[in-house]
C-alpha cells in the first residue's frame, strides 16, 4: 500500500474498531458485515459466496485445495462463486487486532454497473480465477472510509449507502479482477452456470444427488461442466460436496458427542481411514484430536475464538 494511504488507513481501523467491538458485526447497512480477532485462528472449512473482501489489519490466509492465497491491507479479495474454503487468520494481536470489512453483492448489481459505464473487461482469464486478489487503491479504501461514516446516520446509511456499495464495485471494476466481476455478472456465462450448480450442492450436500443432474442445471454437457466444474474450484463435484459435510462431521461430533467414525459415516464417508484424511487436511489434526483439544478449550468459547469471524 503507498505511503499516501497510511493516514486514510488509520482512520478506516478506528472506525472498524468503533463499530465492531466483537468478532463480527452485521452492521446497519445490509451488505457490510465487519471481523474483529484479537487472535489467530485455527483452520476453517467456509463457503465463499460473492464478495469484496478487505483486511484493514492483520492477515489471513485462505486455501482452495492446492492453491493457496496469503494476504493483508495491502490487497483487497474478490470472489465472485460459492467457494468452499479453508482459512486462517494469521497475524492478530490484543495490540493490533484482524480487522476487516465484507461487501456482498449479486452479479444483477455488477451487471447493471457494466452496462451504465460500459466497462471494459479487460483479458480474459481461465475460470480458475473466479477467486484472486487485487492491490488496495485510495479511491477503493475512501470509499470504505466514507461507508464507514456513514454508519453514525440512519439518514446517510439509507441515501448513501447504496451510492457507496456502487462506487465500491465501480472500483472493483477498475481493478485486476475485473474480468472475475465481469464472468459471474454475465448470467450465460461459464463462471454463472458453475455458480448455480454450486449453489444447489450446498442447498442438498446431505442428499445422494445423482450428479448426473449437475450438467443439465449448468446448461452444458457432462464432459464440458466436469471440466469447467474443476478449473473454477480445482475439485470435482463430489468432492465439493465432501467438503461441505466435513464441517456438518465437526458440528456432530461436538454438538451431538458423536464418535468420528459414526460422525464420518453419518455424512456419507464408508472409509473412517478417508475420512480421517480429509479431515485433518481441512482442520490440522485427526477428528478425534480436532475435537479433544476443542473441548479442553471449552466448545462456546472455540467458537468465540474462530467461527465468528467467518461468519
């Protein structure tokens, strides 16, 4: 970030701080939600719906099976598809806390944006990135600065607010990830056809959906949405699906005392060995160290800990 942003930056964290004195707030202004952790946190199995993501303080660190994206206040987040992620926060302290902003949009308000300014899309890129990261601007960060503001009002949060979340993606538009904003705005494209497939598996990842129905829910044919499946999540459908019932394992286990290999098997895993793998590849340790060290902190207060701020 540029020396000229330092002042501007320091007052976008006071306001953050202001008006999130806990992990995370739904502020007054629908589509801003604001994180604050005085502390690092263990991984996280979240779903990433679409987003502009800011890190005002502090850094994360998220993960899309092999690709991993590391960042801070210098880079802002754009995700435009229903991810499944795993992620950290990495760098929190009590002295200088994670602060952060989300902006969450639909692809109808991109659309309408790209339409009235007709702006350009710039390269096309493959699908895969759907997800990726962009340098912060001081035109991007004044208008979170003066979104922030406007939090003190009612009558600025429902004048202004929605000129700010247009500047915000007008800005967005102006930026690397662009072309990402441009793909999920465009409802036949391959980015919004993925997406409503996506979508579905999360509404039914308990069901045995027969997969089969993925490819025509997409409007493309089965080789083409398998393929266009793994270049913008770099997993296959079942294995999307996987992952969402990981965290529905956790949740059984701590919340109902359920065994790991009763807990795999109840979310669809034959294997307790598979299971048992993925696990610790999305948590750090086997299900049934994850969940005795969760305990020994006390369940309420882990997720005081960590869940919140992936709210």
């Amino acid at each position: 970030m540029k020396q000229d942003t330092t002042a501007q930056l320091r007052e976008v964290q006071a306001l953050v701080r202001l008006h999130c004195p806990r992990k995370s707030t739904k502020t007054a202004i629908d589509y801003l939600t604001l994180y604050h952790s005085d502390t690092t946190t263990d991984p996280l199995l979240v779903v990433y719906q679409p987003r502009i993501y800011l890190i005002i303080q502090g850094a994360k660190t998220i993960r899309i099976h092999k690709r991993s994206f590391d960042y801070d206040q210098n880079h802002y987040l754009v995700a435009t598809v229903d991810l499944p992620l795993s992620g950290r926060i990495t760098r929190a302290s009590p002295d200088e806390p994670y602060l952060a902003a989300c902006i969450a949009f639909e692809p109808a308000e991109i659309a309408e944006i790209i339409t009235q300014t007709h702006a350009d899309p710039g390269l096309k890129t493959p699908l895969r990135a759907s997800l990726g990261l962009s340098p912060v601007t001081p035109d991007l960060l004044d208008v979170l600065r003066r979104l922030l503001h406007a939090l003190d009002h009612e009558q600025d949060r429902e004048f202004l607010a929605p000129m700010l979340k247009r500047e915000m993606i007008y800005r967005a538009l102006q930026g690397d990830q662009r072309h990402v904003l441009h793909e999920i705005a465009d409802q036949k494209s391959d980015a919004s056809r993925i997406n409503r497939a996506l979508a579905f598996l999360r509404a039914h990842f308990m069901e045995e959906t027969d997969m089969a129905h993925l490819p025509r829910l997409a409007g493309m044919s089965q080789s083409t949405f398998y393929r266009k499946f793994q270049e913008v999540t770099g997993i296959s459908p079942v294995q999307y699906r996987k992952r969402l019932r990981l965290q529905e394992a956790r949740r059984l286990m701590l919340s109902e005392d359920r065994l790991a290999a009763d807990a795999g098997f109840a979310v669809g895993y034959e294997s307790p060995s598979q299971f048992t793998r993925e696990y610790k590849t999305i948590f750090g340790l086997p299900p049934h160290q994850d969940v005795k060290r969760i305990r020994t902190i006390g369940v309420e207060r882990y997720r005081e800990l960590n869940e919140d701020v992936w709210i």
